[in-house]
C-alpha cells in the first residue's frame, strides 16, 4: 500500500538576516492508495515545496510524512520508494535515452539484464523503443519528457511524483502528455502526485484535487465537487475559466422576499430576487454584507430562455464581446465592477448594447465577504 499521508507539515524558510518564512503552513493531506492527487494553486503557495518535502528533497520544519505505513521523515530520498519528473526533465545530455532511463537502476546496482529489460519495458509504454540511442539533444520537447518519465517508471516506485511536468512543452503536446500520463496512471497502478498552477489540468487528470493558497490547503475534492460545490471564494474563483464572478451586495427584504443589492455607481443598482434556496442560506444575513457568485455559463442571453422569470434577469452594457465559436464571452460593465457571461452564440452583440441576461439561480453561491466561506 503507498498512501501518502502528511501531518501539520510545516517549512519555514530563513533568510541571511534570520527572519523566517513560513511556505508551507501546517497542512493536513491523506492521499490514498493509487491515488491521482493534484495539487494546485497560484505561484508561491507552497505545492512545489510541499512536493520536495515528500520527495525529502527538503528538510521538513515541523510534522510528519508517512508513505504507506512508514514515517520518512527521516529516510534518504533514494530509501522513500519515491521516483520524481521535474519540469526541466534533469536529463543528462551527454548520456543516451537508454543510458538516461537506466542510470538510476546501475546506481542501485542492478543487474544488467534486469536494467535492459526494465528500460526496454519502460521504452515500449512510452513509445521510446526507436529513439534509445539518441542523446536527449536529438528528441522533441515531449519526447524528452516521455525520457523523464521512463526513468522513473523504471525504479518501479510506489509513488509517482509530478513537478509542473508538462509547462516547458507547446500547447498541443501538453493536451498529448496529459492523456499519456493519465494512462500510465491507469496502467502502473501507482500512486500519483502531480503539482501544477494548470487548473484545466487539475480538472483533467486528479482523482482528487487539492487546491492550495499562500501555505494553507483551501479544499480536496474530487474535480467536479470542487467545480459545483467550492468551499470558498478562493477555490471558485481558481477553478473554472472564464472565473466565477462575484457580487459584492447586501440582502434586504422586500415584499416578502429577499433581494440581493449591489450598488452601481449612481445608475440602477443590480437586483437578484434569491429564490427559496439562497433565500434560506442567506436568513441571517437580513440587512449585512455578502457575496453573490455565479458562474459565467450560468448567465444566458435572456433572448434564449424560453420560460422567462423577470425576477433572475438583468440588464447591463456589453463592454466587449468575445465570440468563440459556439458560444460568446460576454463582458459587461457595470461601474461597480464587470462580470463575464457564456453565452451562445445565435445573437451578434455590439460594445455599448444593453443586453438582458438570465441567471440561473440554482447554481449560484452565496459567500461570507469576511470569512469568505461559502453558505451552506
Ligand atoms: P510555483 O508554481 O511558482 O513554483 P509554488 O506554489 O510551487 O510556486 P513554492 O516553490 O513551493 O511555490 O514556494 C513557496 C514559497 O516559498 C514561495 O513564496 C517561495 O518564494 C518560497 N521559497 C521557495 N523556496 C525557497 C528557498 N529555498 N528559500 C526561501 N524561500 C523559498
């Protein structure tokens, strides 16, 4: 078993004038068994560190690492049964791709038939096999990354760990490596650990994704529980592209509703009368700030409902429109802010059009502004 738990790890950096810096603040994270764990979030938040620390590429501050029933805390890099890809793949140029896969395993001693064998196994999954005596500098992008992989699907770790792998490759061999390395998780059966900012590869290839921030863990989820059901303004503003957009307003009564209210700058305010569910997540919240999101493909062009509940519709100034096929982002400004929609693309909209949009309610989230925690 390689489930790969970490408790309160803590790393705090020191600088030359012996002020700390805490990256990685006390995380909690049990990642199962074959598991596909990404991790995610913006530059700076700690998942790279937290990455190395498994790897034991970096002393840990405080806590603990257990990869199955073992704690490594104090256990050497080679002895973790761990096998890591770096982004910049660390391929050894003056060495053939054979020489490069098989390094590792001469080092640990292993015997010559076993390493030829296990080289040649790792060649034939990762489509190597013609490629063995050239040296890195002869391949593509990808398939020096297909190398880097191979030498660690040689080692026959437990745990696989990913360091943003796929960011120096050209767009369209990232989508490939992606889809090959889902399958090499299907394939090996191991546990993967996978660090990247990518969210659309968060989404794509984590069993669970855990969504990170400044050294804190903001929530683990599976991709599309993080997707509909986010925690807080930070994990629905991260995942899903256009991002979510937010309404800063206040609830107030009216005629026995509950209206949400954003002021808008000396024109009309925007009104979203909350149906009865937001309604009841938003009781105590009667006369105080909160936040109202919706996603961008949660708001329709109002031309194209068919049923029409004025009380979901608003109508704002398109300020540019972004026509991408099938449908079109929409960005309208409203002075207070802008907020984008998804829209399909049946209709042509001009800059400066006041277009009238439906929300669909129940998919909106309403939010704490000073938690920031969702309502629920
Ligand atoms: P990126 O996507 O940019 O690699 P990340 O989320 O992986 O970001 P880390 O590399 O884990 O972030 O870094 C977390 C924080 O720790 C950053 O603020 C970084 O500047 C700091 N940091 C990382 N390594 C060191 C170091 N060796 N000394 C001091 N600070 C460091």
């Amino acid at each position: 078993m390689a489930e790969v738990t970490l408790k309160n790890l803590v790393k705090e950096y020191r600088d030359d004038k012996r002020t700390t810096f805490r990256a990685v603040k006390g995380i909690n994270l049990e990642i199962r068994d074959r598991e596909f764990m990404v991790l995610v979030g913006p530059s700076g938040c700690g998942k790279s560190t937290s990455l190395r620390m498994i790897a034991g590429l970096e002393d840990i501050t405080d806590g603990e690492i257990s990869i199955g029933d073992r704690v490594v805390n104090d256990v050497q890099p080679k002895d973790r049964d761990i096998a890591m890809v770096f982004q910049n793949y660390a391929l050894y140029p003056h060495m053939t791709v054979f020489d490069n896969m098989a390094f590792g395993l001469k080092l640990l001693k292993y015997p010559r038939d076993e390493i030829k064998k296990r080289v040649d196994d790792a060649a034939d999954i990762l489509g190597l096999e013609s490629m063995l005596d050239r040296k890195p500098k002869q391949l593509s992008g990808g398939q020096r990354q297909r190398v880097a992989v191979g030498r660690a699907i040689v080692r026959k770790p437990k745990v696989f760990l990913f360091d943003e792998p796929l960011s120096n490759l050209d767009a369209k061999m990232r989508v490939q490596m992606r889809t090959e390395i889902s399958k090499l998780h299907a394939r090996l059966n191991a546990t993967m650990i996978y660090v990247t900012h990518d969210q659309v590869e968060a989404m794509t290839m984590g069993d669970r994704i855990c969504v990170m921030k400044d050294g804190n863990i903001m929530q683990v989820a599976e991709p599309l529980d993080l997707y509909n059901r986010p925690e807080n303004m930070f994990t629905a503003g991260f995942i899903g592209s256009p991002p979510m957009n937010f309404f800063y307003g206040q609830v107030v009564p009216e005629g026995g509703r509950l209206v949400f209210v954003e002021k808008n700058d000396g024109n009309a305010p925007i009104r979203i009368t909350l149906d009865d569910r937001l309604a009841r997540l938003a009781k105590n919240y009667e006369g105080k700030s909160i936040v109202f999101g919706i996603r961008p493909e949660d708001i329709s062009d109002a031309l194209m409902v068919t049923h029409i509940d004025e009380s979901r519709c608003l109508t704002a100034k398109v300020d540019v429109s972004e026509p991408m096929g099938a449908e079109t982002y929409l960005y309208f400004d409203t002075t207070a802010h802008s907020f984008i929609a998804r829209v399909h693309s049946e209709h042509k909209f001009d800059f400066g059009q006041q277009v009238k949009v439906s929300l669909d309610l129940e998919k909106a989230h309403l939010f704490d502004p000073e938690t920031e925690d969702v309502l629920k």
